[in-house]
C-alpha cells in the first residue's frame, strides 16, 4: 500500500481516509507551500533584527560614532607607520631622506611658531608639491610633517624641479617649452613661503585639526538622532499616539474604558511590587507611582502609565463612553 508519507517524499500531497491515499494536486501546490514557508521566515528573520536594532539603539549608536572616529583617527594616532608610508618619497626603491636644507628650515619654523616641545615634531621626505602632515603633537608617536622634493630648489637652481620626471595627462612635461617653463616657475617658492606653508601645517596639526575633523562625522550622526528624538519629544508625537490608541480603545463600550483602568492599575501595582523586590535596582528602574524611570535623559519619550490611566478616567467622568 503506498503510504502517505511516500507520496510526500515524492512531492504530491495525499489524504489519508479509512488507510487509503487519495491524490490531491500535483507538486506545484507543494511547492507553493514551501516558498510561502521561506517568505515567512524570511520576514521573521527581518522582524527579529528590526526589534533587536529597537531594543539596542542606543549602543549601536554609540558603537559607530566610535567606529567612525577611530577610523578617522587612526593615521593619526600612528602617523609614522600609516600617513608617512603613505606619502615618502621614493627613488630608486630606497626611502628619500630630507636634505640639511630642508632639515634646517623644518627647525627653524618651529622655533618661529614656538612649539614648546620640538620633539613632538618631525619631518621627512615627501612626494607632490606643496607639505602636508598628520599626527597629534600631545599623543606619543607625535606629528609628520612631509616636505616636498621642490622646496630644495631656488630661482637660481631649480634642479630639484627640473631633473624629476612630471606626467601630466601621460605626457612628460618639457621644462624648456613655454608652459614647462611656467609650471617651473609656479614650483619655485621663496624662503618666506617655503616657511608659511610649513607653518600652517604645523598651525593645524598644532590646534588639534585632525581631532576636531574626525570627530564632524560621529557630532553629526549623533546629532541626527538626539536631534530626532528632542524634535518628537517636543511635538508629542511619542505621547500622542499612545493616547490616541488609549481613546480609541476605550471608546468602543463603557466596559471597555473599564476595563483599560484595571489594565493600568494592575501595570501599576505590578511595577510597584517589582520596585519593592527588587531592591535598588527596582528603585532606580521604577518610580514609588509604579511608571517608569527612562534609563537617560533621551528616554523621555513614553506617556507615564499615571496619565494614560488618567486620560480613560476622564473619559468615563465625562460619560463619553
């Protein structure tokens, strides 16, 4: 006798009446029930991660404001094995070491700038046109300076413009050509703006640029948030809803305005035995009236279970149920 159980196993569904099998609908209608299975436990899965993203929200959030600032701090906190990598200049496959020159001019902007504590700044090789830096002086790995390979050269020596191979949009640039010569001239700084733009490097890594830029990112993001939240605090639009369903609830019948009392007394009266077992814990959780205490400051945002009670009492009193 073929069984039920085999006429699944070969994908039909069967009724089994009196130890007969009896055919149903092909594999199709099977089938049909299994993907309406995966689409519900799809959309479960999907509710299960939104109710936990509710429930911890606050800490996700405080976990990606930290993530975004550590990830934008990062080469700064170790700028010799990151930034100064990232931006030395190179030749021949070995490290370029900054010239005397260079050296010499580095130490005298700091001087001029009159950073206590020199040590926390140092400079090196860079490739590209104009110094750049990273780093936090107070902060043990300190702050990088790069200097460029054109502050070596002078109006009346532009070697170390002139012997470097420039590509621009693929083409070798002909420093004896009309606009070679141009672009030579624009690279050539005196020993004054050599100095001033040092300077502002070390102006902004000095006043904590690097900290003040990493940290727009999570301000902002936090921000949105608290924002949002102060923003339905202030309309109601926590409270109202709630008040709203409260009303609407009780309005249907005289026993169910009822009926929401003794819902909220026994809230209530719960809360307030919880409060009373479970020691300070239960004191800082929930209040002597039995609502509860918001964990912060932006948890203010539930309608007290005193005034939703109140609001079906007045309901009742007003005989509008």
């Amino acid at each position: 006798m073929t069984t039920a159980k085999s006429l699944y196993g070969q994908g039909l569904g069967a009724v089994l009446v009196r130890n007969i099998c009896y055919p149903l609908k092909s594999a199709p209608h099977n089938w049909h029930y299994k993907n309406n299975n995966k689409e519900h436990n799809m959309a479960s899965r999907f509710l299960k991660y939104s109710a936990l993203l509710q429930k911890y929200r606050t800490p996700l959030l405080i976990a990606s404001c930290g993530g975004v600032f550590t990830a934008n701090m990062f080469y700064h906190v170790f700028p010799d094995v990151t930034y100064r990598q990232l931006y030395q200049a190179w030749h021949q496959g070995e490290p370029v070491t900054l010239s005397e020159k260079l050296e010499d001019l580095f130490q005298q902007v700091i001087k001029d700038y009159g950073i206590s504590s020199p040590k926390n700044f140092s400079a090196f090789a860079s490739f590209g046109f104009h110094p750049v830096g990273a780093g936090v002086p107070w902060l043990p790995a300190g702050a990088q300076i790069g200097i460029p390979a054109n502050f070596n050269s002078t109006a009346d020596d532009p070697s170390g413009i002139t012997n470097r191979t420039i590509f621009i949009n693929g083409k070798t640039v002909d420093w004896s050509s009309d606009t070679g010569s141009a672009l030579k001239e624009s690279l050539v700084f005196s020993h004054e703006a050599q100095k001033f733009a040092i300077a502002r490097e070390v102006a902004r890594l000095q006043s904590g640029g690097p900290v003040m830029y990493a940290a727009v990112a999570p301000v902002c993001l936090g921000g949105v948030w608290v924002y949002s939240v102060a923003l339905k605090q202030m309309l109601g639009l926590y409270a109202k809803p709630a008040l709203f369903r409260d009303r609407r609830a009780a309005g249907v019948s005289r026993d169910y305005a009822k009926g929401g009392v003794e819902f909220y007394d026994k809230i209530l009266s719960r809360n307030r035995t919880l409060r009373s077992l479970m020691g300070q814990k239960g004191e800082d959780m929930y209040a002597p009236s039995g609502n509860l205490f918001p964990a912060h400051l932006l948890q203010l945002k539930h309608t007290p279970y005193t005034s939703r009670r109140e609001g079906i009492l007045t309901l009742l009193k007003e005989e509008k149920v």
